[in-house]
C-alpha cells in the first residue's frame, strides 16, 4: 500500500529505468497505474538525484498538457525514499507489444495511430513540451480504440533547466533525430522524426536504423538513409518525409496531420512528395543493373550505365562515355565515385547527402590503405565518439522496444532462416565455418560447424566435444534478483566457496543496448570432468519482458584466445525470441 491508498497488483510493465504495476486507488476505487523508479537502488548518489529529478520532470511536463491522446498523471509520492508516479491505467498493448505479436501493422491501421499520436504531440508543444522518446513502446493502444501517448521522462519543458548533463544521449537510440544523436537542440521536428521511425517499425516489423551496437545504431541515424518502406502502402511516402536527416526538411505536425489522414483513408497522400528525398545509388549497383537489363535485351549497354536506344543523351543531362554529367543531381563524396540520382523525386534545389553503405573494416598491416569513402566513413564514427565521450559521461538510459529489437550482424534487420535447424555460413554477414542454429526454445545464435546442441538439466550447450569447448546458454522468465550484476555476484559468492575462483573481471554493462546487462570472467582449475586450468566468459542481461538470458562459453585455458573471439561472434549474432 502507497500513501495508505495505492494498491499494488501485479507489474505489467518494465524497462531499464523501473517497473509500471497495476494497482488500486482505494480512495477513489479506480484502477490506476504506477510507476516505479528501480534503477536509483544501483548507481550513485549523483544519478540517483538526477533519475528523481526527472521523474518529478515527468510528472510535470505531462500534467501541463490537456489532451484525450497523453496519459493523465493522477499523482507523484514519495515511498521508499524514492519517486512514485500514480498515472491513468490504459487497458491494453503498446505498439511495441502489438507489432510484436502480429509481425506488422497493417498501413491504414498504422496511419490511424500515427494521427492519434501527432494530435497528441501537437499538444504537447503547444503547451512548450517536448516528449524526446517517442517510440512503440510509449505508444498505448486502448482496446476501446483510443490511442495514449506516456513516459514524459526525459521531456523538455520550455523554460524548465535541463537535467541532462553534458555528454549524456537520454533516449532510445534508434529513434532518436538526427540533430540530437549530434548534440543540438531538439525542437518539434525531432519528435515528428521519432514517430516516422516508430511507424516505419510498426509496418516494416524491423527498426530502421538498429545495428548491432549503440554507436553503430548512431551512425546509422546521422548517415544512411533507411530501406525504402516495402509494406507500408500509402504510408511509405509519409514515413520517408518524417525521417528526412534535415530538420527544416520534414513536414510540420499540421502538414503530417493532413498526410496520415490521407493514408488512414487509403490515399497516397500528393502533398508528402515534395517532402522525399532523392535515393542515391552507389555507381557500381547502377553498372550491376544496367548489365542486367543489357543481358535481358533492354538495349542497357555495360559499364557506362546508359546507352542507344534508351532516349537519354547528351540533352538529357547524362554525359558520353560515362552515363553521367551535368544536370542530375550527382556528387561526389571525399574523391570517391560519383552517385547517380534514381527512384524518388525531390525538389530540384535540394541535395542530401551521398550514402555510404559499406561496413567499417578495420586496417591490418600489410593490407591496402583504405578507400576514400572508407576514411569518410571512419571520421564519421570518430566525430560521433568524440562528441559523445569529450561532453563526459554517457548514460546507459537507451532502452529498445523488445519488438524493436536488434538481429545481428545484417544491419539490423531480421532475415528469415532457409530452414527451420539452421542456416549455413556465407550469407547475411555469416562468417564462414559458421552456422545459425535455431533453437526449439525459440532463440536463436550462430555455432561454429561441427558444434552440436546437447542438455543438462535445464541448461542448453552447444559443443564439438561434449563440453570440453561449450556455448551454454540460460534462460529465466521469472529471475530472482533486481539486475543481473545481483546474480552475478550471488554466483560469484558460491564458486569462491567451491573452487579455486579467479575474478578476471565483472561490472555493469549495457548489452543490446539494455543496462540491465553485466559482463562476467572468470578462471578456475578443473578437477574432475575436464581437469586442467579453465577460462570462462557471461554475458547476461534482462530483456524488456523481465527475462533473464546469460550467454555463456568456456574453455581449457590453453585455447582461450580462440574461444573469446568466438564469443564475440555469438554475441553479435545472438537473437533472443521474437527478434
């Protein structure tokens, strides 16, 4: 019981930062639901602050707003020398959770919500509140039809002094604009940018932007343009103007408002296409298709591009010999090859940015120097971390939507496995030697061949020689510690009384960009089953649902280099169930 008159039920909800209960006004005799601030139990004095401080934040930001669409705060109390907020209890899914479920959204439904939420946000800044995490999983769907929108967190109120202190990024990273993830000011646009994301998540099923780590996810949000909306139907137009990287590019909330009207109705909406950017494709995929349609007989020739027969020529604006010229809209990018204009139309005075889609590689001595677009590419990930770390302290307040979630190495977008055991290597990033195997509990990560799945009670290995080298991987629905670092060192307490247990290391992490995570290493001599010095590595986390993953491997001590850059490879391609 709160403030002698809350009751709490159970918890219906979790994220990095606390717990959502359901609970029971017993003044008032409504349901109501609470909000519980459980990260301030582990950091420092300093944070703690500063997480009450927004939570008190929240409550105020949202009680300045008088709209059907923003959960109403009934409440903020004190318990526990901590914050509690007592809000409006919307019965049923977020986006999050109903993407989730139903792989996708169905555009028209999609573009429904979308205009519930702009109507909401349209309010919110008018009342001088920026909401700076608009994503599925604050996004609340009433079963009577209404659409909510919550967690005012990290709102910026006009004339409120910022609580964010210098060098940290608060929010989900892959919906975050682009001008935030570089440290400017957010404005209304920002919020529009994050509900283009959100939607572009509920039809596709896929974040744009995710990739396999926080500072990749960044770049990705600053650099490239994401895959052109597939199932998205009238609403793809719609969802390419909000994401446009410019913030005076994008449609204002009124203009989005007429836009998703159009598409909840069915109709391509005429008014987004001034808003879509051109796409720019790389010289060689241009060359790779023309070769293509020549072998078809189109009359494409090789190489140039363009050739007779197509009705381009020098009036065209498309140059001899090189299928490119003056007139359309190319450029090109630190010395590197020319991009070629082709698909979307914009408006003639405008000119994004060239893309560059090719991965980071890293320089071994001996290899060639790399290309131009390569060292543009590496002084983007360097500017990043250098705006991120020179402010000071980053904090890890970057929770994922569970339906949002990251899916490996192929840039974050799921791919469907060729058969229900596993895929071979070779594809989707899949280094050769490897496999993804897919687990009948529903995970999935890659082994490398010749590793098989066997049990041990409820732990599941995968193994070339019955446990000598091992990929063991744990999961627990109902965990019985706040974080995973607790069980870690819980764990840690019980080796030390059983073996000769070494601590190569264990702390907080944040993995999959969840803070719930810690990293654990470890050695000990076996006795018995594998005799000899042993080395091990943990990865746990807690996922959005509150379930326990801990990704595990180990190894005779001789071979450990081997087995640590294996886990590497397991960490980056693991998919947990639903991903």
């Amino acid at each position: 019981m709160l403030a002698g008159r809350y009751r709490l039920g159970e918890s219906i909800g979790r994220g990095g930062m606390g717990k959502v209960w359901r609970a029971h006004d017993e003044v008032l005799h409504r349901v109501v639901a609470v909000k519980e601030l459980t990260a301030g139990r582990f950091v420092a004095e300093a944070d703690r602050l500063v997480l009450h401080a927004r939570t008190q934040k929240e409550a105020r930001a949202a009680a300045r707003i008088t709209h059907p669409g923003v959960v109403t705060v009934h409440d903020v109390l004190e318990h526990d020398n901590r914050p509690w907020i007592v809000m409006q209890y919307v019965d049923g899914p977020s986006l999050a959770d109903a993407a989730k479920e139903a792989g996708t959204i169905e555009p028209r439904e999609a573009a429904r919500i979308g205009l519930h939420v702009v109507g909401a946000l349209r309010a919110a800044h008018a009342a001088g509140v920026l909401h700076r995490d608009v994503k599925p999983g604050n996004v609340l769907l009433a079963r009577d039809g209404r659409v909510l929108i919550t967690d005012f967190g990290i709102a910026a109120i006009e004339g409120d002094s910022t609580i964010t202190r210098t060098g940290e990024i608060v929010g989900s990273i892959d919906y975050l604009a682009p001008e935030r993830v570089q440290g400017g000011d957010p404005g209304p646009a920002s919020d529009l940018w994050s509900l283009g994301a959100t939607l572009y998540t509920a039809v596709e099923g896929t974040s744009p932007f995710r990739r396999t780590s926080p500072i990749s996810t960044m770049q990705a949000v600053v650099t490239e343009e994401p895959p052109h909306p597939q199932k998205a139907g009238p609403l793809a137009s719609v969802i390419v103007a909000l994401l446009r990287k410019d913030p005076a590019q994008r449609p204002r909330a009124d203009e989005a408002e007429r836009m998703l009207l159009d598409a909840m109705e069915g109709r391509a909406p005429a008014a987004a296409q001034a808003y879509v950017p051109t796409q720019r494709v790389a010289r060689e995929d241009l060359d790779t298709a023309a070769d293509a349609q020549a072998a078809a007989g189109t009359g494409m020739g090789p190489g140039a591009g363009m050739g007779p027969g197509t009705g381009m020529g020098p009036g065209a604006g498309m140059g001899p010999g090189t299928g490119m010229g003056p007139g359309t809209g190319t450029e090109s990018l630190a010395g590197g090859p020319p991009k070629a204009t082709a698909q979307w139309p914009q408006p003639a005075q405008e000119q994004q940015p060239a893309l560059v889609s090719h991965q980071l590689q890293p320089s071994h001595p001996g290899s060639p120097p790399p290309s131009p677009r390569g060292r543009w590419r590496s002084a983007v990930l360097a500017a990043l971390l250098a705006g991120v770390v020179a402010g000071g302290a980053v904090f890890a307040a970057m929770n994922y939507a569970s339906s949002d979630r990251d899916s490996g190495a192929d840039g974050g977008r799921t791919t469907p496995a060729t058969s229900p055991a596993t895929k071979k290597g070779g594809g989707d990033g899949i280094p050769a030697g490897w496999h993804r195997a897919d687990d009948p509990e529903g995970f999935s990560l890659l082994v490398p061949d010749g590793w098989k799945r066997q049990t041990e009670g409820d732990q599941i290995d995968y193994t070339p020689d019955n446990g000598r080298h091992r990929i063991r991987i744990s999961v627990d629905k109902s965990p019985d510690f706040e974080n995973p670092y607790m069980h870690a060192v819980d764990l840690e307490r019980q080796l030390g009384k059983r073996m000769d247990y070494n601590r190569v290391k264990l702390g907080q992490d944040t993995y999959r960009d969840q803070v719930r995570s810690c990293l654990w290493e470890f050695t000990w001599t076996e006795k018995k089953t594998f005799p000899g010095p042993r080395h091990a590595i943990d990865q746990m986390y807690y996922d959005e649902d509150g379930t326990e993953y801990a990704i595990y491997m180990s190894s005779p001590a001789s071979s450990w280099e081997t087995t640590r850059e294996q886990f590497d490879i397991v960490l980056q391609h693991w998919r947990a169930p639903g991903d």
